[in-house]
C-alpha cells in the first residue's frame, strides 16, 4: 500500500483533537537546521514535547541527545511506530521531503516542513492532496516572514491603507555552490532554488500575492563551466505593474549582505538589514544637505525613511533564525489547534516553486514568462532538487 493510501486509510482512526494542551512533535533531521533551529525552537515552547528526533548519523543524535535530552532514533518509521507523535517537523534535504510528508500522514500527524517545500511542483500538489486525503495540515517553516525585522517591515507596508509598489531584495556573499559542503553543493540549480527561496517568499508575503510574470537570468559569471547558478538576477511583476528585483550574488568579494531589502510605498522607504549593522555614514541629501547617520543593529534592523528622515522599527534580538522559527512553529501549531490557516501553508511553499521554476525556465528561453500559462504548468515536473552525479 502506497503512503498515501495508507494516509487514506488511517485518516478516521487516527485523528488529532485540540483540547489546548501539548502537541507531540517528532522531528527529522539534526543537521544545521534541526540542531541550531528546529530543536531549541521547540524547547522554548510551552505547547509542545519532542517525542522523538531522527537522524542516520551516530553523532548527530548523540549530540542533540545531550544538548537537547530527546529521545533519538536512526529510523523514522521507528520514531513514527513507538514515539507517536502528532507533528513531524522535517529539516532533511528537500529531494527527501516528499516521502517523509507522506510517511507522517500516514500516520497520522500534521507536518511542518522546512523549505523548499519539495523538489518539483507535482510533488508538492501530491503532499497537499496527501493531507486533505488524511485530514492532516501541512505548514512551511518560511520563518523570513517572522523574524522580528522582517515583520516590522511587513507591518509597516500594510499600515493605514498603504502598499508595496517597488522592492528590491538582495543577497552578497562569497559562497559559490561549488564551495560549499555537503549536499548543497551537489545541487543542480542551487543559488535560487534553495536558498532563494526564502527571498521569493518574503516578496510573496509582501505584496500579498503570486506574481504575475517572472524574468530572470542565471550564470556562473564565466567563473566556472557547467556548474550551479552562482549569481540570480530576477524581475517579478505583481498586479497593477508592481514590481519587484532579486539580486543573488554568491561571488562578492566585499561585504556579506545575507537578506537585504527596500520596499517603496506612496509615501515612505522601508529597509531592513539582516546580518548586523554598524556604520557610520556622512553625505549630502540631494546634493545640498548634508547628513550625519549611525547604524548600529547586532543582528539586523529595519527602518523608515523619508527624505533624510529615518524612523527605526525594529531590531533582531540574538538568534534570530531560531526566534524567528519558534514565531512560524507557534503560530503553526496554535493555527493546527483552531483549525485555522498556519503562517505558511502548503499552497504557499508550492506557489514559490512554481515562481522559481518559471525563473530558471525564463533564464533557458531568455525572455519574460507568465506564471498562469501552459509553459508554467509544463514545468510542473521539473526536478529542482536534482543532484549532481559525484561518482563519475
């Protein structure tokens, strides 16, 4: 029986009934995320318990039984039988997300999944289908959207009637695929698909939409032949002409900028700036008034600008990925409970793969493509997640 008719089937046994007290959460994978996120996220929660935390590596679970004091297992589907939870957090490569999704269900829990979502589109409409079948939720660790300063933006593109009309997020550090360890250097399209991701979505958040059409080139610049994209330059064109750029750049030389963006309304700039900020800057505002300005944010700050005026609206405290992905899981798990929408549902994780895909699709064909199109939807195969073969 495939998982997803077991998801079927178990759907009216096993069912979760919220009554305001704890979830029963298994997480899999201990890596980076799992370890620096997912797991001391959890344990500042007063909603849930780990039950269970998975990984085939010995000194993984050794190190998160003894940071974290969780019960570890090597085999999923053994936490899944003696653990009994009902949320499966899933931090593992994205090529593994699809069959963990459908494993959860199948027994009966609703599933937090780290982004990408998946590694194509059909497979993320499968994993939706898969939890309406057994009744469970699927929700998307986005946690851009809840960290401190990017909520302040946010919040503030949305007060008293306002919205986005042009942004611009950006990306600079030296860190080229090839360079990087593990699997994600083995990835196949690897700057935009997976850690672009995060910049596509918060654009999504912002302007409260899919975008209509996307342009975008991909390249290693000549650095390298027949390699990931290491520099992603992509137009996102939203409703009523709105406008948005991506700049990736994974070969700077000078200053890292992990998650930088501009958001223009009608009346104000809004900036946010992640990854710490100390800077002092002197000029001339429109080439007659000079300005003296000093910005200091340890772990990132966002703020308003109007002419020469800045307001600020909001800083990082320390370890922000971490209190950004406990926002998502708290959120989430209070939306499981009510029945409500979670901050980042499956829909949204699959409508930011369809923008990346018609991104890498629009780099092949060198021209502007539109996301509610017949091309779009015959991409809907496309294997992002592919690795490159290393033992040739």
């Amino acid at each position: 029986m495939t998982p997803m008719l077991q998801a079927r089937e178990n759907a009216s046994a096993v069912r979760y009934q919220p009554d305001g007290s704890h979830f029963r959460v298994g997480v899999i994978g201990l890596g980076n995320a799992g370890h620096t996120l997912h797991l001391p996220a959890l344990a500042g929660m007063t909603s849930a318990t780990v039950v269970g935390a998975v990984d085939p590596d010995a000194s993984r679970r050794e190190r998160a039984a003894a940071a974290w004091k969780v019960p570890v297992f090597a085999d999923f589907d053994a936490m899944l039988r003696e653990a009994k939870p009902n949320v499966v957090v899933i931090g593992t490569p994205p090529d593994s997300h699809f069959d963990y999704c459908l494993r959860s269900f199948a027994a009966g829990a609703h599933v937090i999944c780290e982004k990408p979502f998946t590694s194509s589109i059909d497979e993320a409409n499968q994993v939706i289908e898969a939890a309406a079948a057994a009744n469970r939720r699927i929700a998307l660790n986005h946690e851009f959207r809840e960290m401190p300063i990017f909520r302040a933006l946010r919040d503030a593109a949305s007060r008293d009637g306002r919205s986005v009309v042009f942004a611009q997020v950006w990306q600079l550090m030296d860190l080229p695929p090839w360079a990087e360890p593990g699997w994600r250097g083995q990835m196949l399209r690897r700057t935009l698909y997976e850690a672009g991701v995060h910049l596509v979505d918060f654009l999504m958040a912002l302007f409260g939409e899919r975008p209509v059409s996307v342009t975008a080139s991909v390249s290693t610049c000549g650095v390298r032949e027949s390699e990931s994209d290491a520099v992603a330059l992509c137009t996102l064109e939203f409703s009523r002409g709105r406008l948005a750029q991506i700049i990736q750049n994974r070969l700077c030389k000078g200053e890292t900028q992990y998650f930088e963006v501009r958001a223009e309304t009608p009346d104000a700039s809004l900036r946010a700036s992640f990854g710490g900020r100390a800077r002092i800057s002197a000029g001339l505002h429109r080439s007659t008034r000079p300005h003296l300005r000093v910005d200091y944010g340890v772990s990132g700050m966002a703020w308003e600008e109007t002419g020469n005026q800045r307001r600020p609206l909001g800083r990082n405290p320390k370890e922000p990925g971490m209190i950004a992905t406990r926002n998502v899981f708290e959120r989430t798990l209070d939306a499981f409970a009510r029945g409500t929408l979670p901050p980042a549902t499956g829909e949204d994780g699959r409508d930011v793969l369809q923008v990346i895909a018609a991104a890498y699709h629009s780099a092949s064909i060198g021209r502007r493509v539109e996301l509610d199109s017949d091309e779009v939807r015959r991409l809907s195969g496309m294997h992002m997640g592919a690795l490159r073969d290393t033992t040739v």
